[in-house]
C-alpha cells in the first residue's frame, strides 16, 4: 500500500464519469497555489450508466471524445488520467491502530478490512492514509475498492473512452 494521493512527478488530469455527464480538469500548481490548464463537460444518454457500472461503453467512448475534440476550454497536457470512483463502489472506515512499523501497519489494515468488508480481500484494491499519529496510536482512514469494478472502467477507458491510452492503476482512495 502506498499512500501518496497523486503522482506529482508528471502532469495528470482527472477524469469524472457520472450517470449522464463526464467532467474533465488539469490543474498544474504554480507558486503552491493550483491553476486550471484546461477543463470540459460532456453528456452521454443515462442508460450507459446502471448502478454507476458503465453498460454501454460505445457510448460513453463516443461522448468522451467529442468532450476531448471539441469541449476543453484551455487545454489538457498529459495522457495521464486520474478516474474517479463512485462513493457507492468503496468502502471506507476510520481506524484507530496502536503505533506499529509500516510492515505492521499494512498487515493490520489488511486484518481490519478482511474484518469488516463483505469481500474477500483478495478481490479489493485496499490503501489508507495517515490522519493522525501520536506516541502511542495511530488513526487511519482506509479505503477499499473491488478490483473487478476498476478493471472494468479502465478497460473501457483503455479501449476508446478517450484517445488517452496510456492508463495505469494506482490503488489509493480517489484515484486510479
């Protein structure tokens, strides 16, 4: 588990498909504050979408890249895309754990999510992160996504959603 949110050593855009829209936004960050290098909407009919699994691939590949050809105000930079995942598709938790080493650390989340989430931990995409650490104990924030609802999405997006092929999975609580 590796709890670094984004990459920062290259650019990457977010990717937001919704039940009838997708939204798309670059930021880059400048002086430490963040600016918008491009951004774009784009709507597709609502029966792509059943229960936030995308059923009709050809047309949310189609409403995407009229997004990219003809909807972005400024520009999108990179071929890295971070997608979003619906909150319906994870399962997160607080967890209080007393101060261990990192090995530890990862066994003991994987323990507490085998505890509580209805799927076997090897079907999930499981990442933390810090909120607090004191000499004693640590609380986390643990997310959880089944690996079978991200294959599929990437390999839509993969496969046309988008001419940005190059896609890669980054297990973590709001991106892939």
């Amino acid at each position: 588990m590796n709890n670094t949110y984004f990459y920062q050593d290259k650019p990457v855009f977010g990717l937001d498909i919704g039940f009838s829209s997708m939204k798309v936004m670059e930021l880059n960050t400048v002086e430490k504050q963040a600016q918008v290098v491009g951004y774009g909407v784009g709507r597709f009919d609502s029966n792509a979408i059943k229960d936030g699994v995308i059923v009709d691939p050809q047309s949310v590949a189609k409403a995407a890249l009229d997004l990219f050809k003809n909807h972005i105000v400024g520009k999108i930079t990179t071929r890295r895309v971070a997608l979003s995942v619906p909150a319906m598709r994870t399962f997160n938790r607080p967890v209080k754990l007393p101060l261990l080493s990192n090995k530890e650390l990862e066994e003991a989340v994987r323990l507490e999510a085998e505890q509580y989430i209805p799927v076997p931990i090897d079907q999930l995409y499981l990442d933390f992160t810090v909120i607090r650490k004191t000499e004693k104990e640590v609380d986390l924030f643990v997310v959880a996504e089944n690996c079978r609802f991200s294959s599929d999405t990437c390999t839509h997006v993969g496969s046309g959603c988008c001419s940005h092929r190059n896609y890669y999975w980054r297990s973590g609580p709001t991106i892939l």
